[in-house]
C-alpha cells in the first residue's frame, strides 16, 4: 500500500508539469498578447482616457487662470444650448461641411477620371495635384494668405480685369467660401489619389464589353464604374466629412474666425473658449458635442450604405 502512495507521489508533480506545460495554442496566444499590448495600452492611454476625461470635465466650471474647478452638472450643456454664439458657430460648420465635402468628393472623382491614363504627361499631372497634400499647413495657410490681401495676386488680377477688388478675407459675405476653396484644394489631391485606386480596380473588360453592346462613355461611367468604385466613394465621403469637421490649422491662421463669428468653426470656437477665454469645462463640453455629432453622422453613413453601395455585385 505504501508502495502505491508513493508511486502516486511521485506521479503528480509529473502530471502537474503536464497540465500546465504551455502548448503551441497558449504560447501564440501568449505571444500575440505581447505584441498587441503596446498599441492596446497606447489607445487606452492616449485615445479611451482622454476621451472619458473630456465627458468628466464638462461636469465641471474649469477656469486654471481663476483655479476655479467646481462640479456643476449638466449646467455647461444647458448654457451651450441657449447661446446665440453657439447657434451661429454651428450654423458656420454645418455650411462648412455641406460644401466643402460635396467640393473635395465630386472635384477628386473628376481629377482621378481626367488623369487616370498611363503616360508619362498624366503622371505629372498627378503629381502636381498632389503636391498642395504633402505641403505643410502652416505654409499652405501664409502663401493663400498673401494671394487673397487685398494687393494680393487675385484683386490683381480682378483690377486688370476691370472689376473691383474684393475684401476675401474680411468681407463676412465671402470670407467663408475663401475659407472652404483653401481647405478644399489642400485636400483635392489626396481625394484623387483614393479615386485613383478605385478606377484601377475597375475590370476593363466589362467597360469594354460595355462599349461593344453600343454604350456611350458616359453611360459606361454612369452605370458600371460609378457602382463598382461606390465603396470607395463610401471611404472617401466618410474621410472628408470627419476632415471638414476637425479642420482648424488653415483656417486659424487664415481669419482666425473672423471677421466676427463668420468663419468661425466648431474647432475654433473649442480653442477660443478653453484657450484664450481658459473655460476648460465649457470647451470640453464643446468638444463632446462635437464628438457625438461626428459620430452620429458617421452611423447615419453606414446606415445609408446600404442604399447605395453594392459590394461583391
């Protein structure tokens, strides 16, 4: 009987070791755990806790000129609801967008059509209209600058012309199609570059097969290259309108919201209230209604995708 015990004592740490003798399964699993955990710790540190700090501190009458940090509730929502500057400065960014996506969606479609040919004149072509995306902010913002003073190259031109100068920059009937033509032009190129690839994906041979059944260009454009690169007109669409609503660089440093509230953006209004006017908490309550607009509209998107995007059709 002793004889069992102890051959049973000794066969356990043997099965122990067994047990938990890591197989190929929990050694990868292991292994992509460590791999993953910097860029999981990176999106909850730097993405997920920022984000929920914002929610927390629009509870709150942050002042950091004044210390005042005081738990008020959802009063800095209902201040933002009843502000006229608020509704004017969303009425700016909803225009803002309305055109400015429609301008940098459509505009690369056409750029990438026009210039979607394999010699080496189109190919300069794309590079030129790429150029404006790899040109820093700041620079691209100064020289549009110099272009639209009121001695700048465009009244120039409008002065020799016989027509009279036009205040771009200053005038609040025009200054916020200035602002939406610059941003739209920083981007065109990058909108082209997406379309670009899009067309490629394009089978020749069914647009072929659609010119042999008598179909005019237009038409094979209109009824099988439009469908078939929906998805990544979907993208692109959803690409820009998150742009046209966090854009900020370019039109800080062109108007900086001026004159008045007329090119006064939702971005900018963020930066005035939390750093010039230092209301930490009402700007982070901008910032979270800024946050649930962009992510609404984004589900509105996906939502309609249904409707007009066709994949694997």
């Amino acid at each position: 009987m002793s004889d069992v015990k102890d051959s049973a004592a000794l066969a356990a740490p043997r099965l122990a070791g067994r047990l938990w003798r890591p197989t190929l399964r929990r050694r990868e699993a292991v292994y992509g755990l460590l791999f993953v955990a910097p860029q999981a710790i990176g999106y909850l540190v730097f993405l997920l806790g920022p984000i929920a700090a914002i929610f927390w501190f629009s509870l709150f009458r942050w002042n950091i000129v004044w210390g005042m940090f005081d738990f008020i509730g959802l009063d800095n929502y209902r201040t933002l609801v009843g502000s006229s500057e608020v509704e004017q400065v969303a009425w700016v960014t909803l225009v803002f967008g309305l055109v400015f996506v429609p301008v940098t969606v459509i505009g690369g479609l056409l750029i990438a059509v026009a210039v979607n040919r394999r010699t080496r004149v189109f190919l300069t072509l794309r590079s030129f209209y790429f150029i404006p995306v790899v040109i820093a902010l700041a620079a691209w913002a100064l020289v549009w600058q110099l272009v639209l003073q009121p001695t700048g190259l465009v009244n120039g031109i409008l002065v020799s012309l016989g027509l009279d100068r036009v205040e771009w920059l200053r005038d609040p009937t025009v200054a916020l199609l200035s602002l939406i033509l610059v941003n739209a032009f920083k981007v065109l190129g990058f909108s082209m570059v997406l379309f670009l690839a899009a067309l490629q994906t394009v089978p020749e041979d069914l647009r072929e097969a659609g010119r042999v059944d008598g179909a005019s260009e237009r038409h094979v454009f209109r009824h099988i290259t439009l469908p078939l690169i929906a998805p990544f007109t979907f993208m692109v669409t959803i690409l820009l309108t998150i742009s046209s609503f966090k854009s900020f660089a370019v039109n800080f440093l062109l108007t900086g919201g001026g004159p008045g509230l007329a090119t006064t953006t939702w971005t900018l209004y963020i930066y005035r209230q939390g750093l010039q006017l230092f209301e930490m908490g009402y700007a982070s309550s901008l910032a979270v209604v800024l946050f649930l607009f962009v992510l609404s509209v984004t589900v509105l998107q996906f939502a309609a995708r249904r409707r007009w995007v066709h994949e694997g059709e």
